[in-house]
C-alpha cells in the first residue's frame, strides 16, 4: 500500500463526555492499571462498570447496577489475583488464566451466565484481554528515552519477533503499511491530548475512578441508550479511548472510537451504524470503518461472534472491534427503560 497520499493519524480527542441524554441509561466502565510494585513488578488492574438511570439531563440520576474487580496480572499477562464486588461465583476459577482471547474463551464457557444476564461486571473483565496487551504503552510517558528501553528490555530478537508477529494481525498493521514498516508511530507524530472523561458541567455522568501515582494507563467505555417509541428503534451513542498518564499532568490517549448506531426496537437487529475515528496511530487506521457496515442486520446480542465472522484480522481494526463488541451491552441497558 502506498502510504504517501494517506492523510496523517487523526488526533483529536471527543472527551470530556457527552451530557446525559433525557430518559436515557448510560453505562461507563473503565481498567486503571498501575506498578504498585515498580516496572517490572505485577500489575494492578482495577475494574469498574456501572450502570445509571437518567431522566433529565443536569440532574442526578439513579445507579441501577455496578461492579469492581482487582486483579494481579504477571508480566506473561498470567492473573495470579482477583477478587470482586459484589462477590461474583467462579471468579477465583481466573486466576492462573493469561488475558488474551483463552480469557475470553474461559469466561464464555465457565462464567456463561455473566453474558446471558449483561450483568456489568462482565464488561471490565471481558476487557482485561486488550489491557493487558496495550496497557505497557504508559511507560512511554515516563521515560524520555522509552524507545530506547524498550528495545534492551526486550533485546534484538525479541523487538524482531514482536514487530513480526503483529504483521496483518489488523487492517493497520497490514503487510506494507507504515506501522509495519517503521516498527511503532512516526517519531514526529504529535502526542494526543486525552482530556478528561468526567464533564464538569455533569458530574454524575461517569463513575468514581481510582487514584494513585505514579505511570498509570486506563481503558474507558461509554455506552448511552435511549429510545424512539415513534421510530420503533433503540438509540445508541458509545465511546471508547485508551490512554496513559502523563508524567508531567493530563493523559495522553493512543486510541479513541466514538460511535452512533441504532437498532430495531423489537428486533434488536442493528439498523445503522456510524463510527467516528478519534485518535489512531497510523495513517492507514481510519480506513477500517468502511468494513463495519457488513454488521448491518445482525442482531446485537450475537454481535460479539458477528465481529470475528466478519471483521477478524485485516479487514478490521482491533480497537473498532473492541468498541463493536461492547454493543451486545445494549440489550440489557434497553431493558432498563422498558420497564
């Protein structure tokens, strides 16, 4: 692919979020993770989600549902420690497992009921997959010289093997593109400013987030529902960033999707789907959006298995589809305001 006339990486931030919509249901969710034990000691990942119930917009609303876990993460992604609350059965079964898709496989066969009932504690857990793989990037931001570490961390062979195996592993990383060839983003490329999530004109629009010092990364999701009787559809406006804190103040974000779908009311099949790039780190990033239109139609509580039929690999985005997947949440947020 020629990469010379591809525009450069989008850069601009969404955050901080939307006001809350009337009559509407909002679930945030984040992972903040730190070194509590330095660099090359385990992580800290803390998990939340939450989900509120709005009527009017500027006013408070009410907390219908929320979960947090803590979990220790090895440098091999292995979780060697999780607890939660409220107490959720069979968590403790994840300990020993390495986040990555056999989590997920994990969770789907041994923890089944946590999809079928959208209970919100599924989310965060769900989500330590891709935290565990990017979550690194926010020592970045605390060394001048990160490139430099990096590779002595990691050694010649090791950087060799990394750079080979992402290789086609999504529609940026293909075969030719700039980010596989330069091995990581242009050294000119601007950081991008994260913002902060919470909006101070609605300060019960996001959940507590955690403290602490020190270099810290946090994933964040925001899912708001809302319906049009008239129209027969369910109304759907997300978010999604990956970001890292900044040595010096404020966050830094690597990824952000925002998107705007609706779907059938009785139905649940996805009737339109819009996604907004935000902030990507290739040029060639942007380009994955086209291909979500092939969800069109699938109903969104099978939409977790509709991504990997049609948007595995290079013919999608792992973070569009990381914001895609969120979508089969919808169901059980619609259900609040049915009733």
């Amino acid at each position: 692919m020629n990469t010379s006339t591809l525009p450069p990486p989008l850069r601009q931030t969404a955050m901080p979020v939307p006001l809350r919509p009337a009559n509407s249901v909002r679930r945030t969710m984040t992972i903040d993770v730190s070194w509590p034990d330095g660099m090359d000691g385990e992580r800290l990942f803390i998990g939340r989600c939450r989900d509120y119930h709005t009527i009017k917009p500027g006013l408070a609303g009410e907390v219908l549902d929320e979960a947090e876990f803590r979990a220790r993460l090895a440098a091999d992604k292995m979780i060697t420690a999780i607890e939660a609350t409220p107490e959720t059965p069979g968590i403790e079964n994840l300990v020993g497992v390495r986040g990555g898709n056999h989590l997920r496989l994990f969770i789907k066969e041994n923890m089944p009921e946590l999809i079928s009932s959208g209970a919100p504690i599924y989310l965060p857990l769900d989500d330590i997959s891709g935290t565990a793989l990017v979550s690194a990037f926010a020592w970045s931001q605390w060394f001048d010289n990160w490139g430099d570490e990096f590779r002595k961390r990691l050694g010649e062979k090791g950087l060799e093997k990394i750079l080979a195996d992402r290789i086609n592993v999504c529609w940026g990383l293909a075969e030719g593109n700039s980010g596989v060839q330069s091995g990581g983003p242009p050294r000119d490329t601007p950081e991008a400013d994260g913002g902060d999530l919470r909006n101070p004109a609605d300060p019960d629009g996001w959940h507590d987030l955690p403290d602490f010092e020190g270099p810290g990364f946090r994933r964040a999701r925001r899912i708001d529902v809302t319906r049009d009787d008239e129209a027969g559809l369910i109304l759907i406006s997300a978010g999604f960033q990956d970001s890292a804190r900044r040595k010096a103040g404020g966050r830094v974000a690597v990824h952000e999707y925002d998107l705007e779908a609706s779907a059938d009311l009785a139905s649940g099949k996805l009737h339109s789907l819009t996604p907004h790039p935000r902030i990507l780190p290739f040029s060639e990033c942007p380009g994955a959006v086209a291909n979500t239109q092939r969800l069109l139609g699938r109903n969104l509580q099978d939409i977790r298995e509709a991504v990997l039929d049609e948007l595995r690999g290079t013919q999608g985005c792992t973070h569009l589809n990381d914001a895609l997947r969120a979508l089969a949440e919808v169901p059980k947020l619609a259900g609040y305001l049915a009733r």
